[in-house]
C-alpha cells in the first residue's frame, strides 16, 4: 500500500518546538498546494493539533520520500534541526497509528474525545482543499469508524481525563483562588469557564468586540472585552488562556506594569498564548499543556490497549479488501 506519514508529538517534541508546527488554515492551503506540486504524490491530508502535527501522503512510490522533511521544506525549516524530533510510518503502519490516533490511546490524555474531532477536521480541510485522494479519504473514514466503535465499546475516558479537568486540579489545589479570567470563548475556553463556574469560581471571559452578537457564553460567566484584558488581571487570582492566536495573548512587558497580578497563569493554547517570561516574576506559576499533562499517560493501560487492537483490527481489514479491490479494478 503506498501510503507514508511522518510527524512529531508531544513524546518526541516539547510545546516550544510543537508551537512552530501548528499552522493556520492560510498556512495548511499554501503547504497543500506545494505538496500537490511534486511527482507522484496523488493526495495529502496534514493534522495539526496541540499534540502532533502529522502529514498523510498516497504517492506512487514512498521510497525516497520523507513528508517531513517536504513539510519543513514548505515552511522554511531546516529539516537537519528537526530530523530527531519525528518519525516515518509506511505501508500497513500508517492505518494501525491513524486509527489509535482517533482512538485517544496516542494522546498525551488517555483517551481524550477532541482529537477524534481533529482527525475529522484534517481529512474535511483536506477535502475543501482539493488535496485528499479515495486511498486518505477511506483510509480516514476508517480510522473514525473504528475510533467511534472502541468510544462506544470501552471507557477510554474519563472526566478526571481532560486538559479541563487536570487544569481544574491545579486550581482547587489553590485555597486564595476564588475569580478567574478565561481568555478565548472558543471550545475549550467556554468548556473551561462552565467548568470553573460549576465549581463556586467567579469568573469572567473574554470576547472580542466585533463577535459580541454571535457568542454563546456559559451560563453565569461575566465577560469582558479581549481589549480590557490586562485591566481584569488586576481583580482575579488565576488566568487560563485557551486561543487560537498565532501571537501572545498575554504578555510580560503588560503584566509587569501592572501593581497587582495573579500568581497562576495556565496556558492551553498551541501555539502557547502566554508569554513564558512571565513565570519570572515575583510568586507567579506559569502552567502549559506539557506541564499539566505530565504523568497521565504513564498508567497501566495495557489491557485496554489489547481490546483496542482487537477492535480496529476488523476496520483495518475492511479497508484492506477495499485497497485490494480498488488495485484489481485499476489493474483490469
């Protein structure tokens, strides 16, 4: 099957390198468009997630291609600097990986949902883009398929398993905590604002101007202008970021002026939101994604991951017959 996929996660690359390959939907069309360019690959399908960026290629012959080395090539890398920070899959591999990706069991959170949405989104951009061929856009379809059958067969999952709750835990374990400041109104910043909400915290989002109308905020959440963000430091004692802004969404030059700032600041955004500068200052902890995932997929998960093989296995034979098919019919 010439299928290949190279890429890093978070077992390989810490968020300061991951942040540089977390590209914008403009940046995904301009690699798509490039990578279509060269011989012989008929089809791409690029993830980029906080975790992992991974680029899925169907080509006539993988054997001298490296879709990393392509990526960083299209995005002005110097691959020899990241050579040791990714790995190659071929062949029968990539299905196998792809479908334990959308599982959750590869996540740095065992089990967590939102990659499943991910890997939906990888192969729907791909497919808005012109860059998915039938070889990606089955073997997708498959990988979700079998993901959503070991969701509704095993409890891979669990509330004590999301970046929300683990951030959560960082803060209850704070007793002067009582207002918090959530930047960012989008999936994980609504989730994260409920949630501090549904556990007696005073809290407040931000929401930018020209988005007022079309916001939906969690109940019992104040909000506040994105502008007046450095103003509401002054009055909560923690800050969770959680956008999807290619820039600092807090600052430490803006902090550091300010008289009085919270001493905890969690950052759930890849590319990273706050500044890390910023845990230099006086009694202020900074968290990130790898600071508050750091353990969790160090558990004894062995069993489930037999069940999750045993379950996938069936869908990576339905899409073998239908590869072997598709081959006959060509080959006729």
């Amino acid at each position: 099957m010439n299928v290949i996929m190279a890429g890093m996660d978070y077992t390989l690359a810490s968020v300061d390198i991951r942040e540089k390959f977390s590209f914008t939907k403009s940046t995904i069309q301009a690699i798509y468009n490039e990578v279509l360019k060269k011989d012989k690959i008929f089809g791409a399908v690029l993830i980029s997630t906080c975790n992992r960026t991974e680029l899925y290629l169907s080509c006539e012959d993988y054997l001298y291609i490296n879709p990393f080395e392509l990526l960083c090539g299209i995005v002005g890398y110097d691959y020899e600097r990241y050579r040791k920070l990714h790995t190659l899959r071929t062949g029968e591999d990539v299905i196998i990986h792809l479908c334990k990706v959308a599982c959750g069991v590869k996540s740095q959170i065992w089990g967590e949902d939102q990659i499943l949405t991910q890997v939906k989104n990888a192969i729907e951009t791909a497919r808005e883009m012109n860059a998915s061929d039938s070889t990606l856009e089955v073997m997708f379809r498959t990988a979700i398929t079998a993901a959503k059958k070991v969701k509704s067969t095993l409890k891979l999952s669990s509330i004590e398993g999301s970046v929300v709750i683990s951030a959560l835990r960082i803060i209850r374990s704070r007793d002067a905590i009582k207002r918090a400041l959530v930047i960012g109104n989008g999936e994980i910043g609504r989730l994260m604002s409920s949630t501090l909400i549904n556990n007696g915290y005073d809290t407040t989002i931000t929401l930018r101007q020209y988005r007022y109308g079309s916001n939906i905020v969690p109940l019992g959440v104040r909000t506040v202008d994105y502008s007046e963000r450095y103003k509401e430091l002054c009055h909560c004692d923690v800050v969770i970021s959680a956008t999807l802004s290619p820039h600092y969404t807090i600052k430490f030059d803006e902090v550091n002026k300010i008289s009085r700032y919270p001493h905890l600041f969690i950052d759930l955004a890849v590319p990273r939101d706050i500044d890390p500068c910023i845990k230099s200052l006086n009694q202020v902890e900074l968290y990130d994604v790898d600071s508050i995932c750091v353990g969790e997929v160090n558990k004894n998960h062995t069993e489930q991951l037999a069940r999750v093989d045993e379950i996938i296995q069936k869908y990576i034979l339905d899409f073998y017959r239908w590869y072997e098919f598709k081959k006959r019919r060509f080959l006729a």
